[in-house]
C-alpha cells in the first residue's frame, strides 16, 4: 500500500483518481523503460510509488494538448492488441 503521497495530496493537483491512475501508470511505465527520474532521492523502492512522487511534486503533469478522446484510444488498444 503506498501512503506516500497521501491522495489527498495527489486530488489537489488532479480532481480526478481516474486522471491519476492512468498519468501514473503511464510514468511507471516509462520509469520501467530506463527513462530519467525527475527527483533526486524517492521514498518508494516501486516504479508506480515513484510517479505519484513526481505528480505531487509538480514534476509529471496531464498534457493540456493532448486530447484522445475515448473511441480512439480504444482503437489504438485494440491495434495494439492484434499485433
């Protein structure tokens, strides 16, 4: 169980646990993948503990510009999946 950070922390930045989840999926995976830290020292040993670190510090944020909306990532899991 991760409480740190606390969730509470974490709505501040992000009213929705749903944005949460999948921004800080998306972080762990690319964490997973060799991609740089953005903090010097984490209190979690785990990729997904280390993301919501770097979300409540401001580090990781959702890309105003990027819009997807939901059919078309459905599309693009799909493809993913056949391949």
């Amino acid at each position: 169980m991760i409480s740190y950070p606390s969730i509470d922390d974490l709505l501040k930045r992000y009213d929705s646990r749903y944005s949460l989840a999948v921004l800080s999926a998306k972080r762990a995976h690319q964490l997973e993948k060799g991609d740089p830290k953005m903090l010097s020292s984490y209190e979690s040993p785990k990729t997904v503990g280390m993301a919501l670190e770097e979300i409540a510090k401001g580090k990781v944020i959702i890309d105003p510009d990027s819009v997807l909306l939901e059919h078309e990532a459905e599309k693009k899991l799909k493809k993913q999946e056949d391949q």
